[in-house]
C-alpha cells in the first residue's frame, strides 16, 4: 500500500527553495530474441502485468499518479494566458505571401559563392542559393531532380544501407521538376520555394504517396486521398515533394529504430542511429539531399533528431499549425514542424506551412503569427533586450562535459556579442512533468491505435512499439486525469518562470552513458556519447531501451505537454565528431523570439568563428558518394542586387560539375577555423 502524499498549490511554491533531483528510469535494455521473448511475456494477461506493475513500481509511477493528492483541476490540452504580441506581424493570408513577406525579413543575399572556384569542404546549400541558381539559368530543377534520385537509388544500395525514404517515386518526382522547370521558363516562378526539394515524415499525408506511419499495414486502414494542410500548403508554393521519409514505428521511439524498412543512418556517423521519431526527416536534410523536410513533434521527434543530425528542427506552439492530415492530428501535445540546414530555411518553411485549424483558431485563440526581421538595426536592440533563463543544475546533467561546455560556451559569446542577459531559474516537479507527458502521448496514442490492434493488428506491430503499447494499457482513466492536473500545475510554473524570462536555454538532448554492449564492441570511444550505436542485433527485430529515450528526452517535454515553441540549432562537435544541439524554448505563440535568437547563434559574424567549429560532410559524400548540391562556379548573369523574381529571360541550361570531395573519416576535422554556415 502507498503512502499518500499532498501536494500543495502550485502558487503557494517558493521556486527560489527548489532542489534538482536527477532520477535515472529503471527499465530493461533489450533486443533480438530477448526482445522477442520480453514482449510475448508482457503481453500475456497474468505474468504481464506483474511485470509492468514492478517496472512501474520501480519508477514510483503509482505513488505519483494514484497515491497523490494534486490540487489542480485538469487542463485537458494547453490553455495559454493573454501573451504580449511580438512587434512583427506576419500576415494570415496565401501561403505564398506569407512566404514573400519572410523573405523580406532575410539578410540580404550574398552571391559571391558563385565567383569563386568550387571548395573540397562540404556544404549545405540553401534555399535561396536553389532560387539563385535557378533564377540565373545555372541549372534547373530537373537537373537537381535527376541528381537526388541517383544519390537516393544509390544509397539505398550500399553497405551499411541508408533507408532515408520509406516511399519514393522517381517518375514522381521528375513529374514535379519538369512542372516547376517549365514554370521558371516561363519566368513564372509561384514563390521562392518552388522548385525546392522537401520530404514528408511517413506520418503526414502527401498524396499520391501511403501514410503508413513506419508500419507494414497502416496505409490499408487508412488511405490517403488528398495532402495534410501543411503538405497542400507549401505544393502552392511549388515545392517538390521526394517522397514519404522514415521514421520511428508510429513515432514511439526517440531512436529512429525501425525494422520494417531498415534504420536510418546517423549522416555523421553510420553506426549510430539519427534519433528519432523523425529519423528520415532529420537524415535526408543533414546528408545534403533535400534543403527541408516536415516532421513531426509530440515529444521531442523533430528536435533530437535534428540535434543529432547537426541540423536545425522547429517545434511551433500549440496549435500553430493545422494537424489536419497528419496521422496524430487528434493529439494534445503533437505539432507539425519543418527541419532544414539553417534558420532562414526554417522560417521561409515554417511561413508556408503556419496556419490554425479552424477549431484551434476558437478555443487557443492564437495570436498574430510573426517573424523576426533579420535586416533591421532593430534586431539588435532586440537581442540586446532578451533575458535567457538558465536552470544551472538541470543544464548540466548531461554525463558529458563536451554537451554543456560547448553549449555554456556559445551562450557566453552570445551574451558577450549582443548584451542578452542570463538569468538563473529554478523549475520545479520536472519527474512530474516527464510521468505526465509519457502517460498524455501514450493514452492518446493508445486510443488511435486500440480499434485496430483489437482488429488483429496489433501483432504486426514491431516489438518495440508492442513494448510501449503494453506499458500504455495499463494507464488508468485516473491516471490520465492526474496527468492532466499536473500539466495545469505545471503550466503555471512556467508562466511563471516566463514573466521574469523570455526564453529558456538548454542542451537539445541529454546524453547516455556508454553500455557494456558499446564498451565491447567500440573500445576507442569514451565513456560517453552523443547519438547512441546502433546494436547490430536490433536491426532485425528492434531495440527498447527506455533509459536511453528518457536521456535523449530529458529537456524536450516542456514544449510538448505544455505546447510552447522550440527550437534546437547546432552549436558545435565533441571529440568524436559528432553534432551538439542547444534548445530555445520560448513562451507561448513566441515562435520569433527563438528564431531571432536562433539566427544569431549561427551568425557567421562572430559567434561561431574561432571556436572549434567545422563543417563535417555525411559519411557517404566523405566516401565518395554524389550529392545533390550546386555547382559555384558561377555561369549565370545576374548579380547579387538583381531580383529573384526577374521574368522572361532566355533561358540557358548549364550542366552542373559533381562537387569534388575528398574522403575524410567521420572524426577527422576538415577546418577547427570554418564557419557552419555555407558562406
């Protein structure tokens, strides 16, 4: 029997008297036939739940969930207060204005790249630098099109396989190209995203492509008939779509672990996974093949990844963006989001695709979307004027020196460069907040799914999705109410927090401690890592390891059970040669103060240079694999001041030269001195 305990009112708690308390999850590793063996146990009626009731028990689930007294009513999904609107507006019209109102924001475009002879460093090419391209008769879409589907079809044939795509249709996509090549010749392009290359998360529909959902059966349940909101809104635009990119079975898993279609790659390391749930997203715009890709967040599936990958992932607030079309558009703590090499990527994709539903619009009332414009003196004066919250103790439960240090180092520059002031903060109940978001996502979870397993589904399941989905059942209709009174009470320790800050810095991920599997079969590396090893074991039938999803998560739940906007931008590399992602969390509908500061960071004109940084290409274009990416040798005749809007010019197809690389071992640093920015 449990004690019971009484917690008191969230506003009768001094935040000043909190203590940290770290708690590592008690939970098994497995994979392979143990896997296999530890599922058909738990899903039996009697041993399975004595199992999941001592695994719960560990973990004092109950003791939190059923022997507490919380004071708070339920907040059944984010009630955001009246917030102070962002002094720039951005307006709700045609997805494409709202796209040329972003780029309006934009520094100005620097087109010296193409003046100068090609380098052997790897580089990300940006979305402008496509439209320039484009724009100048330096290539096509077509052409581009031809080059990514050769690197696709070519990677998803070599040893280790790079299954970045679980739906993809060259015909397709050379459909697309030649649509958008045709409209450039014309000299009618429909928005500086046309002719782009994007992928779709495999749980968002882009039609004529199956949403499965990472499953081998979802699509037969569920046909798509027509694009999600986001996905229609930015094929206005002239995007081209590549396909349906792979992802967590379902998105229940921080891995990107997936056996029915094979594991995504780690772009800066093939032994290790990419994180997850949106694997395939963060991959495929890491490795240089696509400028973006949307995923999906509902507890951190576009942020780790992205910190994992070395590239920029956005989670927008609540009810943002419309989730019609999207496999999880019931939940209460998932969003749409776009991921793409840098930030002005990020928001030319977040303009195109923003928009509340029409029910969102009623009971979250959301205010004006904004951007951030990056042209005006008034960007400094705005970064001047933030206050970062800093939660010292939290911060630094990393396991390794190399995430905060590096992390603590760039905010430094930061406050050095632009006068923002740090401000330490304490936040309250974060066990709480982790136990009410896992039960939140995984009885929404359940209840999508139970109609279907009920229907003999379920058993096709990967393992390790049966393993969550067992741990699920047993949540309790009081256990979800309890969930729901913490994250009210929860939500108001933030408000809090945010009356004194603007937003709040952290490492992306929390990092795990190197396992004896690791330790026998990489003994060069440290006792600690970043993106976790693959276990060769687990490519056939799956891993579970929950303490390594409660690590990488570690920072990520705020934003999702309390629907607040964040962003994770990579601000460097530990020993290893493997990315490092700092987190923005902002507060409620406060989507351009983290972009403002986002930019910043990976401003070339300070921050970065100096200080370790590189630019590490994919392992497979540092074997000697083709990418994608423009040639700048510049034959084109605009110059920089030209518009990227200039019609009817006679058009001049230039073949591209394959970029020259050299092959370089994935901890090998190609400069300590080069910015991560392309320029």
């Amino acid at each position: 029997m449990g004690k019971k305990s009484v917690m008191e009112p969230a506003s009768e708690i001094d935040l000043t008297a909190v203590k940290y308390e770290p708690e590592v999850l008690q939970a098994p590793h497995m994979t392979g036939m143990w896997l296999k063996l530890f599922v058909k146990l738990i899903e039996a009626p009697l041993i399975g739940s004595l199992i999941i009731s001592n695994l719960k028990k560990q973990n004092k689930t109950d003791q939190m969930l059923r022997n507490t007294v919380i004071p708070e009513t339920p907040m059944f999904k984010p009630e955001f207060p009246p917030q102070d609107p962002e002094p720039c507006s951005l307006e709700d019209g045609k997805p494409e204005d709202r796209v040329e109102l972003a780029l309006k924001c934009l520094p100005h475009y620097d087109a010296t790249c193409w003046t100068g002879e090609p380098t052997s460093t790897f580089r990300y090419w940006k979305i402008r630098d496509y439209a320039y391209a484009y724009r100048s008769r330096l290539a096509t879409p077509s052409m581009v099109a031809e080059r990514v589907i050769s690197s696709i079809e070519e990677l998803s044939n070599q040893n280790p396989p790079a299954p970045l795509l679980i739906s993809f249709d060259a015909a397709e996509v050379r459909k697309q190209a030649a649509a958008s090549t045709q409209r450039f010749e014309e000299g009618n392009p429909l928005s500086i995203l046309d002719g782009i290359f994007v992928a779709i998360k495999d749980d968002i529909d882009c039609f004529p492509h199956p949403s499965k959902g990472a499953t081998t059966w979802f699509h037969e349940v569920r046909p798509v008939k027509k694009d999600a909101v986001s996905v229609s809104r930015l094929r206005i635009c002239g995007v081209i779509f590549v396909g349906k990119a792979n992802m967590h079975e379902l998105g229940l898993g921080t891995t990107g672990n997936n056996p029915n279609y094979g594991t995504t790659r780690n772009p800066h390391a093939p032994e290790r996974y990419t994180g997850g749930s949106s694997s395939g997203p963060a991959a495929i715009v890491a490795s240089g093949l696509c400028s973006a890709a949307l995923g999906t967040d509902g507890g951190g599936s576009i942020r780790i990844p992205s910190s994992l990958c070395g590239v920029v992932g956005l989670k927008t607030t609540y009810g943002r963006t419309d989730m019609k079309g999207s496999l999880c558009d019931a939940g209460t703590v998932e969003i749409i989001g776009p991921i793409a090499s840098n930030v002005e990527d990020v928001m030319l994709m977040y303009a195109a695709i923003l928009g509340s539903s029409p029910s969102d619009r009623i009971s979250l009332r959301p205010s004006i979307p904004c951007l951030p414009n990056l042209l005006s003196h008034e960007r400094l004066n705005a970064l001047g004027s933030l206050r970062l919250g800093k939660y010292t103790e939290w911060f630094n439960d990393v396991f390794s020196t190399d995430i905060s240090e590096t992390c603590d180092n760039i905010i430094n520059l930061l406050l050095k460069k632009h006068g923002c002031k740090m401000i330490e903060i304490k936040i309250p109940e974060l066990h709480e907040m982790q136990m009410a978001h896992i039960v939140s996502i995984g009885s929404e979870s359940l209840c999508s799914l139970t109609p279907d397993c009920e229907d003999g589904k379920g058993v096709k399941l990967t393992y390790d999705t049966r393993t969550n989905l067992a741990i699920f059942r047993s949540f309790t209709a009081s256990d979800y109410v309890a969930a729901q009174r913490l994250r009210r009470r929860i939500m108001y320790h933030h408000m809090e927090i945010f009356k004194n800050v603007d937003v709040i810095v952290t490492p992306t991920t929390g990092y795990e401690k190197l396992s004896l599997f690791n330790i026998r079969n990489d003994m060069e590396q440290s006792t600690n890592m970043t993106a976790p090893v693959i276990p060769p074991d687990g490519l056939e039938f799956g891993e579970t390891n929950l303490q390594v999803s409660s690590n990488l998560m570690r920072f990520v739940v705020a934003a999702n059970l309390l629907g607040l906007p964040a962003i994770s931008v990579p601000v460097g590399y530990d020993k290893k040669g493997l990315p490092i992602g700092l987190q923005l969390i902002g507060r409620p509908w406060g989507e351009a103060s983290i972009l403002r500061l986002a930019a910043a960071l990976e401003d070339p004109g300070g921050l970065r240079s100096g200080i370790g940084f590189c630019v590490l290409g994919p392992w497979w274009l540092r074997s000697g694999y083709a990418s994608p990416v423009l040639d700048p040798k510049r034959q084109g005749t605009l110059t920089p001041n030209e518009d990227y809007h200039a019609k009817k010019k006679p058009f001049k197809s230039v073949p591209l030269q394959p970029p020259q690389f050299k092959s370089y071992h994935h901890t090998t640093f190609i400069s300590r001195k080069c910015s991560i920015l392309p320029f």
